[in-house]
C-alpha cells in the first residue's frame, strides 16, 4: 500500500512538472509556443522569438530604385541606427523598371548585413500596358470592369496570361534572391481592401483574395520559390473587423498579418486586437505607416513583431526627437541589434 501510494505521489508529481513545462513553451499573445515554433525560415523563427517583447524598425524605400537605400540611409543620419527592416519595391515607371536590379542587389546587401528583407510590387494593371504611371486612367489606380476581373482569374484566359507574364519578370530577380538564399517578406497586393487599386477593394472568395490565393499557387507550386514569407495586408478603415473577415485569404496563404496605419486615429487597441484575431495565431505587423507608434504604444501593443514607416512620410509626420527617442527604445530591434543569418 505504501509503494502503490508512493507510485501515485511519483506520477502526480510528473504529470503536474509536464503540465507546468506545456504552460513554459506557451506565452500570452497570439503566439503559443513562439519560441519553440519551427520553420524553415530563419526570419520567422526570429521573428516568433522576439513577438511579445520587442519590435522590428523598418523603412521603406520608396522611388527611385536608382537609390534603394536612400531613407533606410536618412534614418541613420538622424537616429545613428539603422533600422532592422529594409524594404524595397519592384514599381511600375520605367526607369524604375530598368533599376529593378539595383533594388534586388541592394536587397542582398542587405541580408548579408543581418536585415529583415521586405519587398512588395505596386503592379500596373494588367489589362494595360507596362510600363505605367499612377493614376492616369491606365496606371496603379486604374480600375477593370467586373468582366475583366471575372476573366482575370480564370486560369489560362487571355488576360490571366498576360498577368502571368508579368509576374513572371519579377519572378526572375526573385530567384536571384532564392539562389543567394535569401529570404523575403513578400507583400503583394498590399492594402487588399483599399479600393483605390486595381487589384483591391473586391471583398469575398471571388474578389481580391481570389487573385492573391492564384498569386502565391503560381509562384511558390510552379515557379518555386520557396523563399517567399507571404504578408497578408490591409488598411486600417472603419471596417477593418469585417474586412479582416472578408479579406481573408485562408490559413494556408500568408505566414504574417499586417495592418497599414493611416487613418489618424493612431494605434488603438481595437485595430490591434481586430488584428491578432485576424493573424489566429500568426505574426502580427504593422505593414506601413506615416505617424510611428511610440515605444510606450509598442510596450503595450507588444505582439507587433515589425513596424515599416513610409519613406518621405516618416520626416512629414514625425520629428527628429520622435524618431531618436524610438530607434533608441530598449523594445526596439535595430539592424545593430540583430543577431545575423549567417
């Protein structure tokens, strides 16, 4: 009687020291298990690591690709840091078009000095021509008809093979960056639910999500690269609940959710828990912004695994102070603070 009574001592104690042990792996937020989550993408385990305690500077450098560090270079200048994320774009003008290279170049650069990498695509419209310019009625924010968007997304349709083709070129610097092995926060179709884009503002299983679910099918099952970490990304409109519901491309299409801040209401809680419960469980971001959350915000709002301000809009929207005061936050990552893939 007392060994079998010693016997159930012995397993209580276990069974209690594993239950203990399960709770340890798991921590508040969105990320059970983040720091053990495995992933064959180094930025991923990283960015798990770090979720829930500190947070990713990031800039984008917007045109021309002739300087694809020229604002990640300024947010030195001003703060003596640079920052964590580096951000560039495959644009639609054609000068940017034929520097695509130097963007792509810059890209390595900066992954060999331990940056996260993040590109995104502000494509023309596939039912007109490329080169393109902004919005002159054939550009980025040209419109296709119901018809042509139906055709669109039929797989082999005329214009879903010219849309194809297009990819298709961007495809072949983003193989240069596979061969290298580096890898990309890939945030196409951003700000899915901004009408303003032709690619955007289509809610439901046949509207934008539809053409980003045939995105990803086309360039990670037939043009193979397996490099890409996919964004999914929307915009902070009083609608963001329903629309983080109506543009939701399914579990199997993005590894991190992010949300572009530009409003003006700032970051409130209820974006931010609208954005955790959208991610279920993945990464959460803040994809663009102008106005920068401040480091008490990010204190806070501690699950946001990277911030990316918006080139120009980060000195229109911010001060020096701001921006020194942030990049010198003990819960914010800078590049120096990185640990380096290698």
């Amino acid at each position: 009687m007392k060994i079998m009574s010693l016997n159930i001592i012995i397993l209580s104690v276990l069974m209690a020291f594993g239950a203990c042990s399960k709770n340890a792996g798991s921590t508040p937020g969105n990320e059970p298990g983040k720091d053990t989550v495995k992933s064959p993408f180094r930025t991923m385990r990283y960015l798990y690591s770090i979720a829930g305690k500190k947070t990713l500077s990031g800039m984008h450098n917007r045109e021309p690709n002739s300087t694809p560090a020229r604002w990640t270079n300024e947010i030195y200048n001003t703060t003596g840091r640079y920052p964590a994320l580096w951000s560039g774009d495959f644009l639609f003008q054609q000068d940017n078009i034929n520097n695509r290279q130097l963007m792509i170049d810059e890209a390595v650069k900066q992954w060999e000095r331990g940056a996260v990498v993040n590109i995104m695509w502000h494509a023309c419209n596939p039912a007109n021509d490329e080169p393109c310019a902004w919005d002159d009625g054939a550009g980025v924010l040209s419109r296709l008809s119901d018809a042509q968007w139906r055709e669109l997304c039929t797989d082999g349709s005329a214009l879903n093979q010219r849309w194809k083709l297009r990819v298709d070129e961007i495809c072949v610097f983003l193989q240069q960056l596979k061969s290298k092995g580096v890898e990309v926060l890939w945030r196409p179709m951003h700000e899915m639910n901004q009408g303003k884009f032709w690619w955007g503002g289509r809610p439901g299983a046949e509207g934008t999500v539809k053409l980003y679910r045939m995105l990803h099918d086309y360039m990670t099952k037939v043009k193979g690269l397996n490099n890409l970490i996919w964004v999914w990304d929307i915009q902070d409109f009083g609608s963001l609940s329903a629309d983080a519901v109506n543009y939701y491309p399914g579990d199997e299409y993005f590894d991190i959710a992010a949300l572009d801040v530009y409003d003006g209401s700032g970051y409130t809680q209820a974006k931010y828990e609208a954005m955790l419960r959208a991610a279920r469980g993945k990464p959460v971001a803040i994809g663009e912004c102008d106005k920068l959350p401040s480091a008490a915000t990010l204190m806070n709002q501690p699950s946001w695994v990277f911030f990316m301000s918006w080139s120009e809009l980060t000195y229109e929207k911010n001060t020096n102070a701001d921006l020194k005061q942030l990049y010198n936050a003990d819960n914010v990552v800078t590049l120096e603070r990185m640990p380096g893939w290698k």
